[in-house]
C-alpha cells in the first residue's frame, strides 16, 4: 500500500488522478489523517475540480484548524478560481502559523502586485527571498517544525548537518527541536554557537536555560544581549522572567534605552543578595509569574509595533501577536 510520501512522489508525476484514488482508498481506514486529507485536496486542484478540493479542506480544517498547508491549499484554490482577496487571506493564514512556506510567499508577491499593493509585495518579496537564500533541506525543516511534527523535522535536520557540518541555522533549528523535549542536547547545540556572536542562539540559549530554572545562567546571557539592544522586548521580557526566578522583580530591569549593569544584583531588599531567603515555593509558581512578565512585554510590544528590520505583513483582522515574524525561525 502506498505511504503519503508515495502520493506525494505520485503528484510530483503529475499522477493525480492515480494519487487521488490511492488517497481516497487509505482514508476509508484512516479518515482523520491529514496527510491523506491533503493529498485528496491538492490532487482535486489539479484536475480542477476546485468545489470537491474545498469540502476535503473544509473535512481537514474540522480535525487540524492550525494545520498551515491546509491553508495554503485553500489559498491556491482560491487563486484557482481567481479571487484574490480570500486567496490573500488564506495564504496570510498560512505564513502567520507557519513562515517557512515559500510557495505561500511567492504567490502573495503574486497577488499583491495584481492588486497594486506595492508595500505588502515587497513584504512578500523580503520573506521569500530571505528563504530562498537558504538550503531547501533547512526550510522543509523548519516547515515541520513550525506545523508540529517535531520527529521527522529532527531526523531530517540532523541527516543534514551530518552531510554539511556545522551550518548555524540548522543548528539552531535542530536546538529549538530539542528544547520540545530533549533540553540538555539543545543546550549543548545553542552553546556552541555562542563563540559567534550569534544573537539568536543566545536567545534561544537564555530560553533554554530559563526552562530548565538556571536563571542565573540566563541571567548571564541577557545582560550580553541587553548590552548590545537595550530596547529589544523579547530579551526585557526573558530578563524579567529570569530575575522572577531568581527571586527578584522584573520590574526591576534597567529603564528602557538603558543597557543593564554586569552583575547588577537586582532589587534592594529583595531576592538572594539582600539575605532574606526567597520562598521555597518560587520555583513552582515560576511559570505563572514569568509568563506575566512575558506577556506584559508583548503587549507593550503589540502597542507600539515590533522595532525591528525585518518585514511584517499586515494581516488583516488578525491581533497583533498573530503578524507573521519569519525572523522566528530564521533571525539571521
């Protein structure tokens, strides 16, 4: 029986007619699979029977709302039919779960400029481009790994930094796999990137040391990334869960605009420094705390708008914290 890896060999034939019965004949055992759900939808979209190719991802959305291929294919459908505006926002839909779709950014550059939106095309443009300059093997990777399935995007990753040494973004990919499961080979991953002067590996560095409660460790690292950004709000906001951990207020991180002191120790009166011992129970209402921190500093970031140089998308009707940052995954 053929696997979803067969059908898909199928439609890269052009064997759609082949692929779609196979599919349809698995799904009778397997119904909820998305894969096979997939292919049925993308196989209909070639042989232009567009309606039936929108019930199958109407059947997929019900399973897997957040599967982000489901809404690149509903974006081709729609472009199909030749109707922009739900094209745009289907694809949209895709790239915001999932940025490592470069099909899905080409043909927003597409629609953007039969639309005249000169600003979002460039977007488009930017996103494309930066995965374009990467190893396609890397972006599949990443594709996997941004639509959850964390064991192939790991196999497949470390196959490629076996074949091609130490490239820095399949590093850190293959590091922030780990971090979903297997902390201590992603902490080993993102420390030996640091001696580059990497900035994204040492962000995900201080996570990974922040999950794992060695917040003084984090610590460490943060203050090098403040140093350099004193206004970035995701290393603020990683600094303010680290010093709750440490038994500090994150509040207490130097104003913005301000780098921070190497080795400050924290508030007055308050945490390890000041000798009075911190509750036994921080550890365990880390979470809740840091994660207060975190997302007062998303909301500040929501409200006044990411400061950074890579491009965003305006995703209409969407909040803030769903625009699409690909930086996410490939900072560099």
């Amino acid at each position: 029986m053929e696997t979803v890896l067969g059908l898909r060999r199928l439609q890269s034939e052009g064997r759609h007619e082949d692929a779609l019965a196979a599919a349809r004949a698995m799904l009778v055992d397997w119904p909820r699979n998305r894969g096979l759900l997939l292919v049925e939808a993308s196989s209909l979209r070639h042989l232009l029977r567009i309606d039936e190719a929108m019930e199958s991802l109407a059947r997929l959305e019900i399973l897997q709302p957040k599967f982000s291929l489901l809404h690149q294919e509903r974006g081709l459908c729609y472009v199909a039919r030749r109707d922009a505006p739900p094209a745009i926002d289907a694809l949209l839909r895709a790239v915001n779960i999932n940025p490592a779709l470069p099909l899905a950014w080409k043909m927003l550059e597409g629609l953007y400029r039969l639309t005249g939106d000169a600003a979002n095309r460039a977007t488009a443009a930017a996103h494309a481009a930066t995965l374009a300059a990467l190893p396609g093997e890397v972006v599949a990777c990443a594709a996997l790994f941004a639509d959850g399935d964390l064991a192939p995007a790991e196999q497949r990753i470390r196959a490629f930094l076996l074949r091609h040494g130490d490239h820095q973004e399949a590093m850190r990919l293959l590091a922030k796999i780990g971090a979903r499961g297997v902390l201590d080979d992603a902490e080993l991953l993102l420390a030996a990137m640091l001696e580059s002067d990497h900035r994204a590996a040492r962000l995900e560095y201080a996570r990974c040391l922040v999950d794992r409660h060695r917040y003084a460790a984090a610590q460490e690292q943060l203050e090098r990334l403040l140093a350099l950004d004193p206004v970035n709000l995701d290393y603020r906001a990683l600094a303010a869960a680290a010093a709750v951990g440490l038994g500090r207020d994150g509040r207490c991180l130097p104003p913005r605009g301000r780098p921070a002191r190497p080795g400050r120790a924290g508030c007055p009166g308050r945490g390890r420094d000041s000798g009075i011992p911190i509750s036994e129970s921080a550890d365990t209402d880390y979470s809740a705390r840091s994660r207060h921190a975190i997302d007062r500093a998303a909301a500040t970031r929501a409200a006044e708008g990411r400061k950074s140089s890579t491009p965003t998308l305006d995703v209409r009707g969407e909040p803030a914290e769903r625009r699409c940052h690909i930086s996410e995954l490939f900072p560099s």
